[in-house]
C-alpha cells in the first residue's frame, strides 16, 4: 500500500504520543531547540491552549509575562526548563523606544541612518520556564551595527539554536556566538559583512545536525551555505551560491534514504550536509524564499513567493511536492506540473513569509498582506480553500499545531485559531493581546511562548 501524508500523520501521532508517555514515565521535559522545534515543522505532541482572551480581550491562560528590553523577531528555544532568547539592546536605555521595530506596512518610517549610529548590546538571555525569572543574561558583541535595516525588522531575528550542550546565537551581519548552556562565550566567528538587498537586513536561522552548524548567508554580493564545525567554530566545508539576498532557513530533510540540506531561493538546491555535495535542484521560476520547507517523511515541500513588482525576481508563488533519491536538475520539463521526483506542483500557493504548518492532512499557508489562509491537501496539491481571516492584520509570523488547531499570529498581536480538520475555514477562538508581534513563538510541554515587540507571554491551560 502507498504511503501517504495522512499514513505519516497517523504514524507520527503515534510515535508522538509515545514519546510523550515515556517523557511522563521519567520525567523529561520537552525540547524545542531550534527555528520551529525539533524537526522544525511547529509540531506539538500534546494539546495547546486555544484561548487565554476572551471576547473584550481580557486575558487568561497566561502563567507569565515579562517585559523585554531591546529588539528581537527571533523566537524563542526550549531546552528542558529553561528558554533561551537573543535581543539588541540599545547600550543607552533612553534610546530604546526610538529604535523599536515598527508596522507601518512596508515603508521606511525612521531615517535608517539613526539605528547605525546606535550602540547596541547584542544579548543571549536564559529564563526559568516555570516563572520568567531571568537565570543569566550575556552580552556577546557591543558596538553600531556594520549594516542598516528595514525600519519594521530588527538586529536579533534570526532564531538561536542549541543541542543542550551548547547555544549557537547568529545575529546576521553582527556574527556568530556560541555559549555554553551558563553563559559562558566559548568562541565567535565574524563571517562577513555584505550588503543586502534594499537595506532590508537579514532573517536566516542557523540549522544543526550532530556537530555541523549550517547557515545560508545570502546577499547582494556573494552569497554562500557553510557549515561549522561546533566545537571549534571553524569551517567544515563552504559553497558559493548563485543566488542574491534571500530570508529563509536551512533545512534538514530526513527522508527514507538520506539526509538532505535544503536551502531555499529562486532555485531550491539540496546537498550533502557531510560534504556540501549538490544532490538537485529545482527552478522555482524566480520569487523570493522567505519561507523555510516542510517536510511530512518521505514527502518535502517547497515553495517561494510570487514576485510581480517590475523586479529581476518577478515570478515564482509555486509550492513543489518532492520524494526522496533526486539528482541533478529535477525541474519538471517544459511546463510540466510534476516529474520524475515531483509529485505534483501548484501555483499561486500563497506562500510568502510565514513557513507553512500541516494538520489532519493539510498544508496551511498564511499570506502577509491580505490576512489569507490557503488549505492546501498535502497529497494531491489541490486548494481545499482560499479564505480571508475576519479582521486578520498582515501574517508574519509562522504558524503552529498540536494536531487539532492551527494557530496564526498576526502583526497586532491577535493568535487566530482555526479548525485543522475541516474543508472550510473554520474559526475557533481570536486571542488578543494589542501588542506588535512579527515573531514565531515556541511551543514545548504544552505551553506556547509568545513574543511581542516589548512583552514575552508564557501561554498555559490553568491547572498547568
């Protein structure tokens, strides 16, 4: 019998449910290490909290919140009781509300020459997961940042990473730190400084396999994929790209065959994590890759944004289903909507810069200006629907699930949760909290962390 998305749905509920027996038998809490979690798909194994604000906006279900000082998109990480978070801090504190990110729908806002001349304090902080107590805070770089940024982004959005033994926090153009799980600085690396495009600023989170650190450093100069050494912070191996600025993720596919890195762009290439190999690529016909893949086993899906603004990248919006064993160019022929190693290709998407979630046999993406939805059947590519969600702001952030809900953060603070098992847009509960946030949030034993422009939110069931 064929294995499908919904087989390995079904599987995974079980090993998850499993896992999370053996976590209750010995006591284990969960992790959630990286951009998006373990397998970096927002997955939770057990039941979240669907609502901590009721229909005036009064809040519950929230265990804590503390107020953050300096900037960050980044998402936070879990590593057993503790959580883990990067920010930029301006050294002045006078200076703090003058240089938040804002929301002003794509524009400029503020002279982006004012945040160059500010000194900023490039922090790793660890809190206590039950309280919010600050455990340590770590200052790895102080100084004006080497670059400017879109006024709406921040100094801190790339998400740190860690395998418990140690922290790995990238802050783009300001280097890569790594700690030990104390605070302590064990090494640092300057990989560079070029310009990106537009003065936008960077976003890429790093990914980790074993002890190979991976970052896509994309630019407007000369871009390249390296990949650490984490002991020593040396490189293990480094390829060039063919590619200009671009904002997704790394991502580690760990199908029936091999391990494959996937790197996103206006071509998505695959290559060995061990030797940087290129294994295939596909062309997405242009776009911007904002998004970081999904995978479901032994299925990978891909996808960038359509670009239509009289650019060199005007194209792309395709969503790809992609099995395992490609070589070489696995770009379907011609106008071919599927090939040798892609099982079906879909257009107009709706991918942009949320990372797509799936739930009860479905692909959720979430557009960043119009506030829609696209449910998408991760089998066949076919649109289940294509909805506006009521009085959504623009998505940024990426969307999560624990099974039954997905869950969609937009730009003011409002967590939309909808129905994951249905054909129809179904809205099950509107969160409000009126608080900027671009930010992913982390989900680990059953809690949701959930950043805001100056606010972290603890978000539990009571009882909890």
């Amino acid at each position: 019998m064929p294995t499908t998305p919904r087989t390995f749905m079904t599987l995974g509920s079980s090993l998850a449910g499993l896992l999370l027996a053996l976590q209750a038998w010995v006591g284990v809490a969960e992790n959630y290490p990286q951009f998006r979690g373990e397998n970096a798909n927002a997955v939770s194994p057990v039941p979240l909290p669907v609502r901590w604000s009721d229909a005036n906006g009064s809040p519950s279900n929230i265990r804590w919140q503390k107020a953050l000082p300096g900037e960050g998109w980044s998402q936070p990480i879990v590593w057993e009781d503790r959580l883990y978070m990067t920010a930029a801090v301006p050294a002045d504190p006078t200076q703090e509300d003058a240089t938040r990110p804002e929301s002003n729908n794509g524009g400029y806002g503020r002279d982006r020459d004012d945040l160059v001349n500010v000194v900023y304090e490039y922090r790793v902080v660890c809190l206590d997961t039950k309280t919010g107590d600050q455990l340590w805070s770590t200052t790895v770089k102080k100084g004006t940042p080497p670059m400017p940024r879109h006024s709406t982004n921040t100094y801190a959005t790339e998400t740190p990473i860690t395998d418990g033994q140690r922290i790995y926090a990238y802050f783009g153009m300001n280097g890569l730190h790594c700690l030990d799980m104390e605070g302590g600085i064990e090494w640092q690396r300057d990989l560079g400084v070029y310009a990106m495009r537009a003065d936008w600023g960077t976003a890429s989170s790093p990914a980790l396999l074993g002890d190979r650190l991976f970052l896509q450093i994309d630019n407007q100069e000369q871009s390249f994929l390296v990949a650490i050494d984490t002991a020593t912070g040396e490189d293990a191996w480094r390829v060039n790209r063919d590619e200009l600025s671009q904002y997704s993720s790394p991502f580690l596919w760990k199908n029936s065959l091999r391990t494959e890195l996937i790197v996103g762009g206006m071509v998505y290439r695959s290559h060995d994590p061990a030797t940087g190999k290129l294994l295939w690529q596909l062309d997405m016909n242009k776009g911007r890759s904002s998004a970081t893949p999904v995978a479901i086993g032994d299925r990978l899906f891909v996808g960038n944004e359509f670009r239509n603004r009289g650019g060199d990248d005007d194209g792309g919006g395709r969503l790809y289903a992609i099995i395992p064993g490609g070589s070489g160019d696995i770009t379907p022929p011609g106008n071919s909507m599927s090939g040798e190693f892609v099982q079906w290709r879909m257009d107009d998407s709706g991918i942009q810069m949320a990372s797509p979630t799936f739930c009860g046999g479905n692909l959720f993406f979430f557009e960043r200006q119009r506030g829609v939805v696209h449910c998408v059947d991760a089998e066949t590519g076919q649109l289940h629907y294509k909805s506006r969600v009521p009085k959504a702001a623009a998505f940024w952030a990426s969307p999560w699930t624990d099974g039954r809900h997905v869950f969609a953060l937009d730009a003011n603070g409002n967590t939309h949760v909808l129905d994951g098992s249905g054909d129809d847009l179904k809205i099950v509960a509107v969160n409000t909290l009126e608080q900027q946030a671009w930010g992913t949030p982390a989900i680990a034993d059953g809690c949701i962390y959930l950043r805001t422009v100056d606010t972290l939110f603890c978000i539990a069931a009571a009882g909890e």
